[in-house]
C-alpha cells in the first residue's frame, strides 16, 4: 500500500491548527472529495457535515463547506452530532458522503476529519489514497463557475432524526420505567441526543458532561475518564451508568456498584443473549487483538468463533461484512450492531444492555462479569520521533518475551494510528508473567525512543 500522507487509521487527526488539521487542509479535503465523488454523473451532489463540540470545529467545518461548494456540491450541515448518526444520515438522505468532525477520545487541542461513503460505512483505504492523490495536485482544475457552486442548508431537525433512530433499535412494547441511569456525554457530540432517547422511553436521568464550552470535550469526564460516571451512579444509587466518547462512537459502563464494565463483557452480554434468541449472525463475534482471552475462551464455551482483525472499528465492520456478522467491536467500547449501524455507536449499544437488564430483571451486577478475565496489562510509551519497534533490540526483546509466555498468552506490541505511542498489551493465566513481559518490552522502546 501506498504511503499515507494525511489520513491515518480513524481518518485525518492531528492538532487543531498544526498540519495536517488545518483550514488549509480542510479545504482541499472538500475539494479533492468532492471532485472524487462528483465524478459520477451530472447530477447536484451532497455531502452531510456533522460535529461534536470543540473550538476548533468553527475553523474546520467551513473550511470543508469552502472546498465542497467550490467544485459544486451542496451541503447540510448538522451541527454537534455523534459520528453513528452522521453515518446512518448520510444514507437516509441519499448523500454521496458524509464527514465527521471529531478527534473522538481526545482532549479538545486536537481534531480530525472522518469520511463515509454512500452506504453509510467509512472509506477504504483506497478511496482515502485517490483524495490524497487528489489533494496533492492541481485542484483549480476541477473548480466549478459562478452558476454551479454548491448551496449550503442547515439541517434543524438532525438531532430529532437521529433519537427516534436510536430509539426504535430498543425493542418495542418495552419501556425503561423505574431504572434510574447516568449517562456522561464526555461533554460531548452526544451532550443533548443521549439524555434525551433515555428519557423518552421511560428512564430516570442523570446527566453528566452536558455543558460543552469548546474546551472541556473528554476532560475529566467520558469513557476516557469513568470515574465522573461512578461518583454519579454511587451518588444517586443507579441502575447503571453509561459513559460515551467525544463522538459518542465508543461506551464503557458501570454496574449499580460503580464497577466499570468493558467493551470486552458489552459484546459477550449482547451476543450471548442475541445467540439465545437466534438473533445472533455469523456464528460468533468479530473483534480485534486487544479483546482478552477470556472472551474468545466464553465465546467457545457456547459453540461460537472469536475473529481477530487488526485495532481499529474500520478492520472489524470490514470482517463483519465479509462474514456476515452482526456483532462486533473493540475492548476500548467500540460496539457495532450491524443490523443498526454502520459503524460504533456506544448509545446504541447500551441500549442494547437496558433491553436484557429490563427482560431479565436482574442487577447489572449479575450481567456485568459473562466472563472471568486472563490477566491483562497494557502500557503506552510516549516517544517524540523516529521509529523505536525498527530497533533490532526491540525486536529481539519482542521475541524473547513471546517465546516465554510460550503459547499460554499474548503479547501485541503496535504503534498506536492517531497519536505518537507504543502500545504493549500482554496477556496470560501467570499474571507475575504477564507483568514482567510488559515492563521488559516497554524498557527496551523507552531505551530505543530515547
């Protein structure tokens, strides 16, 4: 595959302002997007525009709307919305792409420029390298003229849209009276949406990082930082809590004890309770080699398979399409319920966990532990430049260290898609084991970053 330039594993991400997040940037993103998808036929085109919460959106999102109408495209911008009901808009209102402006997880210093096609699903890697090629040439060519700029409309009713989309994936006749949930929106993309779809079917809310400002997206609060979801749940004596992303793409949860509950056990619950109702497809669960051990282990356990993909909810939906499966998702909370979304869509998902909590009357405390967990420990080194895995040394303490945990465990060691990290994930029934692994490999990068 052709060397990158600008997108990375989840779109285009860097610091607001800093290359490649600039206005400049932006622009010939629309640009070179727009001529790729307008290259079809003669008839108007559309892209859809979404954004969660920060400062830096003001700066990007006219700077695509600029590109986009210059080549001759119409835009409906939605303003803050999760990245899910971006994706399954674009569809609805038969958009030849959509984009989201988001940095997800990240603090509000950085942000990003996520795309998806016609259907829904985000790009390939080769569309993204025909835009980059695009972007890299002289794009004055492709300039439309003074009677066929594209027109620019603002969509009121996208929120209402999207609540009543994510409310008709909880199952019907069924109503979330006399639960009492919190839900942190990480004071973000999903701040007004989220509160709102619990409430009308029937919950007690409390809400948590719903006061945005452009500066405080995923501080202290969100899947990033469940400890603000907990204090609540304990406070309030909820049900269960629900913490999303930025973007609202990615959930973690926390029983009616505040223990936080991870994507590892939301895909277990959910697949294990669609499998018994013969809702599940594809004959197991698609996720990546960051889901623990105990997972494929419980999956087995009742005849279903566990698919491995590279990090990334791209790699899984992309697994999950060629297999036909229907659930799937990352232990970070990226869950994607194919017959809903297109893409991760952590309300959805939780849903999906409030619909067994209400069926099956218990505590979340009895549905949160599916599975008992092989000792897992993950640690991120920071480095500033340069390519530390290269180092032969590296290498060969990579090498040493497999060889020990010698069919027993795992050791994934990657760098990470969107900042500049070693990620080491080690896993294994010799927890002592698995500990030592970590700090080994993650000394040797450190000496090999230095």
């Amino acid at each position: 595959m052709s060397k990158r330039a600008y997108f990375g594993t989840d779109g285009i991400r860097g610091q607001a302002n800093r290359h490649p997040m600039t206005a400049e940037v932006a622009l010939r993103v629309g640009m070179a997007a727009g001529k790729l998808f307008m290259s079809q036929d003669e008839r108007r085109h559309l892209v859809v525009i979404g954004k969660d919460t920060r400062l830096s959106g003001y700066m990007i999102e006219p700077a695509l709307v600029a590109g986009f109408t210059s080549v001759g495209m119409d835009v409906r911008l939605f303003g803050p919305l999760p990245t899910p009901a971006v994706a399954m808009m674009t569809r609805s209102l038969r958009a030849d792409l959509g984009v989201m402006i988001s940095a997800s997880h990240n603090g509000f210093e950085d942000n990003g420029i996520k795309l998806f096609g016609p259907d829904g699903y985000k790009l390939s890697d080769e569309r993204e390298l025909e835009i980059e090629a695009l972007m890299d040439q002289g794009l004055e060519e492709g300039l439309a003229g003074p009677r066929g700029l594209g027109r620019v409309q603002r969509i009121d009713d996208s929120q209402a849209r999207y609540i009543e989309i994510a409310k008709a994936s909880f199952p019907r006749r069924m109503s979330l009276a006399g639960l009492r949930v919190v839900i942190d929106c990480a004071n973000g993309a999903a701040y007004k949406v989220a509160p709102e779809v619990l409430y009308e079917l029937g919950a007690e809310v409390i809400r948590v990082g719903v006061e945005p400002n452009g500066f405080n997206i995923n501080e202290e609060c969100g899947s990033t930082h469940p400890e603000a979801m907990v204090a609540m749940v304990r406070k309030y004596r909820a049900d269960l809590g629900i913490a999303l992303d930025g973007d609202a793409d990615r959930l973690v949860l926390c029983d009616e004890r505040g223990v936080v509950v991870d994507g590892d056990q939301i895909m277990a619950l959910i697949a294990d309770h669609w499998a018994a109702r013969g809702r599940l497809a594809g004959g197991g669960v698609v996720a990546t080699i960051m889901s623990n051990l105990g997972l494929e282990r419980f999956l087995a356990q009742r005849g279903l398979k566990l698919e491995r993909t590279p990090v990334g909810d791209r790699s899984v939906m992309m697994r999950m399409r060629e297999g036909g499966f229907n659930v799937g998702g990352e232990q970070s909370g990226h869950i994607i319920l194919s017959d809903i979304c297109t893409t991760g869509d952590g309300l959805v998902a939780a849903l999906q966990v409030l619909a067994v909590l209400k069926e099956t009357g218990k505590p979340m405390s009895a549905l949160a532990r599916q599975f008992e967990p092989v000792p897992q420990r993950l640690e991120n080194v920071r480095f500033a430049g340069g390519k530390p895995l290269e180092s032969e040394q590296v290498q060969g303490v990579i090498a040493q260290a497999t060889e020990r945990l010698n069919g027993s465990g795992r050791l994934v060691v990657r760098a990470s898609g969107t900042e500049p990290l070693i990620r080491i994930m080690a896993e294994g029934d010799d927890e002592k084991l698995v500990n030592q692994v970590v700090r080994e490999v993650a000394g040797a990068v450190k000496k090999a970053a230095a």
